[in-house]
C-alpha cells in the first residue's frame, strides 16, 4: 500500500473516532446538504410584523347606530353598520366607501362609490361624533343633519350583510311563504274565497290569478318590496310595486298594494 493511502486510512479512521465521541444530541440534527451555505441551512427568520393597516374610515366613528329615538337599538335590521371602509344603512347590502378626509378630532368627510344610475348625484357626507362618541350625526349637502346613538354589541360583519342581501335578491324568505287568510268562518278552509298563496316568486290568489314578483328589495327583517305583475291565463297588467310586511311573531301579514290598496292578512293557514 503507497504512502499516500495509508494517510487517507488514518484520517478517515480519526474521522469516525471523533463521531462516535460526539454528543448524542448533537447527532439526531440533520446535517446540511452539501454545498449549503449557513445561511441555507438555518431556518428562515420570521419577518418583522408591519403597521396595522390604516382603516379608510377611522376606528372612532366605525360600529352600530341607530336612530336617536325611543327605541333605538332594539332592531338589528333599522341599524347602521359602519366599516373600515363600508357603510350599511339599515341592514342592507354595504356600500364601499371611496375616500375619506379626517376634518378634526370629532368629524370626517365621506364619499361613497359614484352610483351608475345617477351618475352626477353629489355622493358626499360627513359624519360627527359627541358625548364621547356615543351620539353620531349623518350630514348631506343641502340637508338637516340625522341624529343616531351608538348601540352596544358586536356589529354584523360586511360577510353576514352581504349575505342576508343575496337572500333577498333570490326571493321572498321562508317565513313569509305559506298560505294566508282573513279571520273569518271559512278561514282557511276549502270555502275561503280570500286566502292568498305567498310563494318565493309568485303571490297565487284564491281566483287562479298570479302576481309575479320581481326586483325584491329587503327594507328589514321584516318588510319586503318587490314589483308585481298581475297575470291571468290570457291577461299580464303592468308593474306595480308593493310590500309584504310580517307583524307580531310571524303571524299577521300585510299585503300592501300601495295604490291599489292594503289587505292584512291576520290567520296563516300552514
């Protein structure tokens, strides 16, 4: 064996003996691939945490208002929901807000999304807080002021808003679906000439008519709009809007027709 060799032997041998000697712990770490630079082989340093993102609409004047009156804050639906950068006005669908100017320690001007149909309607308002922030006031160009009271509680998320206004574009709810009468002998029985059927899309009357519904529009929990179309076998009139509204616990509906008149309808009959 050349000389040569006998070294790389007696090195190789000296490499295992200072292995074996080496702490236990030390040998269940994963090496580093080879040719891996230090910084290669240490595990990536977590980044530094950066500024909260500045909300458009500041922290103070974000949560839930009501009108000022003597029952505010009972209706979740009449409340005004205030974001980061959304607005919505009792309970609809939140509107983005587009800038925003802080003018002073209790006041901030707004302006909401240009509005495709009224393209050159003014979208600008202001709003001011007092008594510690608890009284909020709503300001238009070329109006009075609306008052409002903050109300306690966990605000609805722009989610759950945005959700409850795809339920009403799909149709009237559940709970007003069913068959309805007025209180009477036949109520809602096989001789009941005044029962009405409300379904997702269609109020049926009792003569076999129907009066489609369209372009609903959820005002609260409690009250809908939409444009109905009176329609026979051989007869569609025109569009008229109406509302259907749910009174007590669910047990009285109103069937307003606006021009065309209002029926309360006081016994369902499912």
């Amino acid at each position: 064996m050349s000389e040569v060799s006998k070294c790389v032997l007696a090195v190789s041998a000296l490499a295992l003996a200072a292995c074996g000697n080496s702490d236990a712990t030390a040998s269940e770490e994963p090496a580093p691939a080879a040719g891996a630079s230090a910084a290669e082989a240490s595990p990536p340093a977590t980044p530094a945490a950066g500024p909260a993102e500045k909300p458009l609409i500041p922290r103070r004047f974000q949560g839930q208002f009501d009108y000022n009156s003597s029952t505010a804050c009972q209706n979740p639906d009449t409340f005004m929901s205030i974001g980061p950068d959304w607005i919505s006005r009792q309970g609809g669908a939140p509107e983005a807000v587009v800038t925003a100017q802080d003018v002073g320690g209790n006041s901030v001007e707004l302006e909401y999304a240009p509005d495709p149909e009224y393209p050159g309607e003014d979208q600008r308002f202001g709003l001011t807080l007092s008594a510690n922030g608890q009284n909020l006031t709503v300001s238009f160009p070329q109006m009075s002021g609306m008052n409002y009271v903050r109300c306690a509680g966990k605000p609805r998320s722009k989610a759950e808003l945005e959700r409850l206004q795809a339920e009403a574009d799909s149709g009237i709810p559940a709970k007003y679906r069913g068959r309805w009468s007025v209180e009477s002998e036949a109520a809602c029985t096989a001789n009941d000439i005044d029962d009405i059927v409300v379904e997702k899309d269609r109020v049926r009357l009792q003569d076999g008519a129907v009066t489609k519904l369209s372009d609903f529009e959820r005002i609260d929990n409690y009250n809908y709009q939409a444009t109905g179309a009176y329609t026979t076998s051989d007869f569609e009139g025109e569009p008229f809007k109406l509302t259907l509204r749910i009174r007590g616990e669910g047990t009285v509906l109103v069937y307003d027709m606006w021009e065309q008149g209002t029926t309360v309808y006081d016994r369902r009959c499912d």
